[in-house]
C-alpha cells in the first residue's frame, strides 16, 4: 500500500473518531477474546489532525516525496489554498531534488521556487497552485 493511500486512510480514520469509537466497543480491549490493547485507548489518540498549508518530508524516503507530495497537493486543492511550503532541509539536496522534480510535473502548480529566509530559506520550497486546480478541484492523470 502506497503512503499516500495510508496518510488519506489515517486522516480518514481521525475524521470517523465515532467509527473507531464503535469498532472498539464491539470487545473489550478493542481486541477479539477481550484482550487490553493500548494502542487502541482513546486516551491516545490525538485529539485532531490540521492540515496547514506546510507540508514537513524529514523522516521521508527520497522514493515517497512524489506520491506524498501528490496526496499533500490533492488535500490543497480541496482546502482552496493559493500557496503551500514544502520543508525537505537541506542537507545534499536529495529531498530537494525530488520534491521539484515532483512539482516540475505536476500541472496543478503554477510556480516554484525556494522559501524566503524567514520561511525556511533553501531548505523549503514555495508553491503556487494555479486558479484551475482550486476552482475544478480537478486532478490530473
């Protein structure tokens, strides 16, 4: 299963808080045969997931960014936002070079380039996403 796919199934998941709510009662401990099972405690549990217009890729393999960077553009798009950052640090670049080479092909954005200083500077990359991609909430492929 692609990240992707997990991130948009985890965010789903939180939206459906009822939904897991149910799923645990059906036995004890959220475990067939009543067996305790802390990951399933809703005490740990976050209580929301936000999604911003900064997307964060340490921690990501170089062979992630362009299906990350797809599902983080598809979110917005629905969230109708103009601009969004990219933080993939500086470092050798690797991140860098793949995060554009995921934007260069991507024709819901307009334009690209490093953040300013304040913002993350060559460690972070600005995107615009262009005016037919919010308003048609369309997606290519």
């Amino acid at each position: 299963m692609g990240i992707a796919r997990r991130i948009r199934g985890w965010l789903a998941a939180f939206r459906r808080r009822g939904e897991v709510r149910r799923a645990r009662e059906r036995s004890p401990g959220g475990r067939p045969g009543g067996a305790p099972d802390r990951a399933c405690r809703e005490e740990d549990l976050p209580g929301a997931v936000v999604v911003t217009d900064t997307l964060d890729l340490h921690g990501f393999f170089p062979e992630q960014i362009a299906e990350v960077i797809d599902a983080f553009l598809e979110r917005a798009v629905e969230l109708h936002l103009e601009r969004v950052r990219i933080i993939h640090g500086k470092g050798r670049s690797v991140l860098k070079r793949e995060v554009w080479n995921a934007l260069e092909s991507d024709r819901r954005v307009v334009d690209f380039r490093d953040a300013p200083p304040e913002l993350g500077g060559w460690g972070a990359t600005i995107a615009l996403i262009g005016p037919a991609a919010r308003t048609t909430n369309s997606r290519r492929r």
